[in-house]
C-alpha cells in the first residue's frame, strides 16, 4: 500500500463505523450520539483514499473483532464539512488500520458537543453493512 | 397541566363549592383526570421497557465497541424522572445512549429539524436543537420538572 498524504484534504471522504444500533434511525440516518467524543478527546474515523469498498469494509470488520461489537454499518462525511464546523482531522496511522484518523478540536462543553454532532450526522451519509460482511 | 416557574406540572383540581353542580364538575374533572393518566401511563410503560432494554444493553464499559462508559442506576432513574415530567401532549422520543453512559431522547422529524436531549447521572439535561440553520444549545439542571423553553423546542420539531 502506498503511504496516504499526511495532510488531510477537504474532498477526502472520512468514515465512521458504527457498532450501536441505537444509533440508526429508521429512515437510515445517523443519530448525532454516534459523533460525541467520549472518554477520548478525539474521534475515530477511517480515510477512504486509496481503499477499495471491500477494503474498507474489511476495516470496520477488523475493528469488530478488535472490540467484539457487531457492526452495523458505517457514515461517511467529507473532510470540508468536518471543518467548517471548527474541528479538524488529523492522521493517526494504526498497525492494522493505516488509514485511521482522528477528529479533533472538541470543545469541552458537552451541549456544544451534541449540537456540532448534529450537523455533523445531518451531512453525513449512512451506509449499512453488506451482507458478505459478517 | 399548568405551567408555573417555567416548569410544566400536574395541577391537584380542587373546587371550592358544596352544591350539585360544583360535585358534578368536581366528578367530571376527577373522571378526565384519571383517563388521561391512565393513557398516558399506558404510553410510559412502553418507554420505560425501552429505556430498561437499552439501559441494560449498555451496562457495561465499551457498549458502543470503542470505550464508552455504561449507564448507570442513577442515570436510568433520571431518564425516568425526565421521561414522566414530560407533558402528556408531547410525542414519545427515541431512546439511544452517548459514549459517556447519558441517556439521550431524540425528537426526530429529518437531519435539519431534530432535537436532542441527554440527562448524566449527575441531573443535569444537555440539550441541542438544529431546525434549518438555526441553533439552540445549553444545559440546565433537571430538578423533576422540564424547564418551558426545553418544552418550546420539542414542540418546534414535533408540531
């Protein structure tokens, strides 16, 4: 695998795999509690570039395993639409995830938390787990 | 239900009147009463199984697959409080948890017009509302009644 761009740009699509299903909602949004930073300060998220679907299927997989959770699926959302919402994303390579990568800038204020998580599951998009993934 | 100290509660009806007619209302308020209690306990207990299930599906640390704190009692006995402060005109929310053991409800009509309350174990409601562009956040502390402006933004995604 070729090593990704240390900088994160703002066309980049960035995942989040979702292991609740609480937070799904029955029109197959996200709720906003998928995006609260809690107990780290940070967010976890996956870069797609330079992945193929199945690749980063096989991610969120690995990541079940790791955590022993079911996987449900995962949301995507662009890198620009993280930003503008006064975060950023930075690379956090992983040993079996190189794309990991974190969101971070969180404020500490917990209901300043819930409504930038809000706009962030309004923009991003819900995908859930493909049938060969088990 | 009456409002006062922008709090909504459940008035105790009582007439003043010994006559006929002041028994008649008297009856008539205390028969209302008790159905619309009766509804809408019949309403809760649906919400309280749902609360108990995920309570209980997020006992545990690291419920959500990465390393959340669980739900505790005193939480859950707060969401219950939350739960029956509600006015009996408000439609049920939908229940989740946050990584940090709150339980949520969500007031949900599409991703720009939706709202989101979470109670911790220490009382305080941490609340967020997105309708369109406008934003409205902040917390208070939950003291067995739901404050009116808290109330105000349901009813804005609700109808």
């Amino acid at each position: 695998m070729n090593s990704l761009p240390d900088v994160i740009s703002d066309d980049e699509i960035l995942a989040r795999f979702i292991l609740f299903s609480k937070w799904i909602r029955s029109d197959n949004t996200v709720k906003p509690d998928a995006f609260i930073p809690h107990p780290h300060i940070d967010l976890s998220v996956t870069r797609h570039i330079g992945l193929k679907e199945n690749e980063l299927w096989e991610i969120g997989k690995d990541v079940t395993i790791l955590r022993q959770a079911k996987l449900y699926g995962r949301t995507d959302i662009q890198s620009l639409k993280i930003r503008k919402n006064g975060l950023d994303i930075i690379p956090v390579p992983l040993p079996n995830n190189k794309n990991h990568a974190n969101i971070t800038g969180w404020v500490k204020d917990k209901s300043q938390q819930k409504i930038i998580a809000l706009q962030i599951a309004a923009q991003s998009i819900f995908t859930s787990k493909p049938v060969n993934i088990s | 239900m009456i409002m006062t100290n922008n709090c909504y509660i459940y008035p105790n009806i009582i007439t003043s009147g010994t006559g006929p007619a002041n028994q008649y209302i008297s009856g008539q308020i205390e028969k209302w009463r008790e159905h619309l209690e009766s509804c809408f306990c019949l309403g809760l207990q649906d919400i309280f199984e749902e609360l108990y299930t995920i309570a209980e599906e997020c006992n545990k640390a690291g419920w959500d697959g990465y390393d959340a704190m669980p739900v505790n009692e005193i939480t859950l006995q707060n969401a219950r409080q939350f739960i029956a402060a509600l006015p009996t005109k408000i439609q049920k929310p939908t229940i989740s948890v946050e990584p940090d053991g709150c339980l949520t409800f969500e007031w949900y009509h599409s991703p720009y017009r939706v709202f989101s309350i979470s109670i911790s174990q220490d009382s305080y409601l941490h609340y967020a509302s997105l309708v369109g562009n406008n934003k409205k956040y902040g917390t208070v502390k939950f003291l067995d009644c739901i404050p009116k402006d808290i109330i105000m933004l349901i009813t804005e995604i609700t109808g």
